[in-house]
C-alpha cells in the first residue's frame, strides 16, 4: 500500500555492533533499532553470528514486535547488524525485509543498506542477460550478486570493486564471516556514525540518537567515500573513492533525523528552530497563535513563534499508536485516518488567526483534511506555513517521494494550493532561505526542491 502523506515518507535505519569479548548483541542492536524507528515502520531485522554461523531474523512490523524475543534471554555473540525499513525500492514484503543474508564463493554475508541505487535497473539488467536469478525486488541483493560475481578473489577487494559500480546513495553494514564493515557512498547522502564504549565495543548507527540509548558519547561521522573494518585485530578504515562533491540529503534536517540526533555536524532540533525562524522573516501575518503540526512540526514552529513575536500553543495533539496514514478508497475513510491521528484542542484554537507550521507539503490531501478539521473547532483564520520550499521533483536517492504529476507544487502556485486545501493562506521558506539555516549549504542535496541532481537518475 502507498502512503497517503502529505510529506516524504521515512527510508530505512541501520545499526551494526563488534565486539572482542562476547556480549549479548541482539540485545544492542534491538535498542538501537528502536530508536531508529522513526526511519522505517514496515519491517525489521537482525543478523549475527552464532556457534559460527551467520544466523537473521526478520518479520513484517515494529522492533519491539518482531525483535522483542532477543529481550527474554542472552544471545552471546561478537558481531551483527540490523534494520528497520520503509520500503522506497520494492514492494513491503517479507522477501525484501533485511539484514539479506546469502553464502557465496566469497563466503557468508550479511548486508543491510540504507539509501537506493539510482542505477539498480541498468546494472540488474545486466545480471539477468548473465543468468542471474533474484529473490527480492530490492537493490540490496543486487550488491551481494556483483560481489559474489566479481573477479576478485578476496570479499574485501570484490566490495571495494562492486563500491566503484554504483550510483546515488548507499550507507549499509555488512558482516562477513567474523568482520563488520560499514559504508558510505562517496556523496555522502545518508549520514553514518561509528561509536565506541568499553562496555560495547564498537557500535555503528544511522544516527547519534541510536548510540545515545546507549550512553556511547565516543564517536565520530562514518565520511562520505569511506570503508570502515573491525575485526579482533581492531579497526582499519580507508577512503575507497575520493568524495567529487558532498551531496547530503537536506531531508535528513527538514524531516527525517529525530530532533534529538546529531546529523552532518548539526543538531537537529536547533537547525529546525533556524528553519522556522527563517520562515518568519519572511512573513508578515497577523495572528493570534502558532501552532505545529505534531510532532515533525515541533522545532520549527517554535523558531518560528520566538521570531514572529506570536504566542506559541499546542493546538493539536497526536496519537502516536495510530501508525501511518495509507491511500483509502473513500474520502470518509482518509479523513477518518487523519481523525485518527491528529485531534484539535478546541479551546486553544476557537475564534483565532492561526499560523499552522508543518514541514513539507507533497499532496495536500492529508492537510486539507487538517484545515477542516481546524476550521470545523472554530479557527477564525488557518494560515499554512512550511518549513521546506515547494517539492517539484522526485526523489531517487532513498526518499519516497512520488511522481512530479502526483507533487501539488508542480500544477498549482501557493495561492491555489491554499485554495484547494481550505486555509487562507500557504507559504513555503524560499530555497535561499533555507539554504543560508545550514553551514556549507553546497555540501547538501536540494534537487527535489530544484531539480538540480547530483548524480545518476534511472531511467
């Protein structure tokens, strides 16, 4: 089923664990997969080592469903990696779920990936005119059959091979045999971060609010273009292709990093208060109060309030067991789905201007049920204000971004979009504005706002 949201939809969290004594590393990875949560809902996994062999375990559903098992009892081992998962490439299937583990000529590996591979079609394509036979519709398994077909013999030099095939973005971990490896494709898209403790070892994580559940303060960002091995002999890194031009993902600091997580050298919920505040220089909107739409909304509505000089309240509560909303048959069932989630506070919002604040905007239909949903408890006045330009263009490097046609900004101006949604007005933070929140913004991808992208785009 398709998401029916009114923004990107979340990709996919990765965590690995090594080390030299054994420790009990389902455990680890279940708390740090849990707080990579919020970066995929449809499935998670964990593959480790045990008595010698490389053994995983996933399912459709939540961590704590599917991986709570590994709470009841020790599972002793010194490596393993895990995922939870958003499918962007590949239908939500038991078949796609991850870590994907296969044994080859270059031994048993273990691969979960975070990102897509924006020349998956051209390069798959070319293993089936070899002969080669697939299990999964992800560009994951792609991966573990170039490298169980390349010429080289080691599985080191075979990845560091296969690593110089690909295109657009890729941060996975990897266990082969008794090592762990981690990488980063060289534009640096996804961010990566490797830990270390002395209770733990070494621990590796999509980011630094996975390693903060556990009490890993140690480490450092995993660099665009870089391999990293830990093993009993310790760790080796090396830059396995030199980075033409960082290109990492402005939607990790919009919408998708947990507030409290540290992404590309920037705090997350501080860069959403600059969002917003840069949001309110350039408006001018008399109004009564601010309100977010939760919780995405959160930060930026409250740089937005502090700038604006308007009282900041909490006009909508969530239901966060409500899960995600999916494309409905009926208009009644969507806009029951939104009723679900998202509940007004009927005296905060009764008689008053309202500068609502949400982060992005890609169909509307989710946020014109919200409008009703204001205006029927009394909002005088909704004006929606958005802490990301207009999206144009879709996305090919691990974000569920659908078809230009499906994208509202690409058929009406703000005016119009206000128009179909209800509110009386709609503004989005120009792309300049954006650009000048964050430090080093040539060093960031833009191009479902501009179309301006960095690398291979599939046909």
């Amino acid at each position: 089923m398709k998401s029916n949201s009114d923004k990107p939809v979340h990709h996919c969290g990765v965590v690995g664990a090594y080390s030299k004594k054994k420790i009990n590393i389902p455990e680890i990875l279940f708390y740090s997969l849990f707080s990579l949560q919020h970066r995929g809902q449809e499935s998670a996994g964990i593959s480790y080592r045990k008595n010698n062999h490389t053994v995983v375990y996933k399912d459709l559903g939540m961590v704590s469903t599917v991986l709570g098992r590994y709470l009841n009892k020790a599972h002793p081992s010194n490596v393993g990696i895990g995922h939870v998962r958003y499918s962007t490439h590949g239908r939500n299937k038991l078949e796609n779920a991850q870590p994907i583990v296969v044994s080859c000529n270059k031994g048993t590996v273990a691969l979960a990936h975070n990102g897509n591979i924006s020349n998956a079609n051209k390069l798959k394509r070319e293993l089936f005119s070899e002969g080669s036979i697939f299990q999964s519709t992800t560009d994951t398994e792609l991966m573990l059959h170039m490298i169980s077909r390349s010429r080289r013999k080691g599985f080191h030099e075979a990845l560091l091979d296969v690593l110089l095939l690909l295109d657009g973005a890729f941060s996975m971990v990897m266990i082969h045999e008794k090592q762990l490896f981690a990488v980063r494709d060289p534009r640096g898209f996804r961010p990566l971060f490797l830990g270390e403790s002395e209770e733990y070892g070494h621990v590796i994580a999509s980011e630094t609010c996975a390693l903060d559940i556990l009490r890993i303060n140690n480490h450092r960002q995993i660099e665009p273009g870089e391999c990293v091995v830990i093993d009993k002999n310790g760790i080796s890194s090396e830059i396995y292709a030199e980075s033409p031009k960082k290109s990492q993902c402005i939607f990790e600091l919009i919408y998708f990093a947990r507030p409290d997580s540290v992404v590309f050298d920037q705090t997350v919920h501080i860069m959403r208060k600059k969002m917003g505040a840069a949001l309110a220089e350039c408006d001018s909107i008399d109004a009564d109060i601010v309100i977010p739409v939760p919780d995405s909304g959160n930060s930026a509505a409250l740089g937005y309030a502090e700038k604006a000089g308007i009282p900041f309240e909490l006009g909508l509560t969530r239901n966060h067991y409500a899960g995600r909303s999916f494309i409905l048959p009926t208009t009644a069932q969507r806009e029951l789905a939104v009723r679900m989630k998202l509940h007004p506070v009927k005296e905060i919002i009764a008689g008053k201007k309202i500068v609502v604040i949400d982060d992005s905007l890609v169909r509307g239909t989710t946020s014109r049920i919200l409008v009703n949903l204001l205006k029927e408890s009394g909002a005088k006045e909704v004006h929606f204000r958005l802490s990301s330009p207009e999206i144009r263009f879709p996305c090919f490097y691990g974000i569920d971004i659908p078809t230009k046609k499906e994208l509202i900004s690409n058929s009406m101006i703000p005016d119009k979009i206000a128009s179909y949604i209800g509110a009386d007005t709609v503004r989005f933070i120009p792309l300049e504005k954006l650009s000048a929140c964050v430090h080093n913004p040539e060093d960031y991808c833009f191009a479902c706002f501009s179309g301006d992208y960095p690398c291979g785009i599939p046909q």
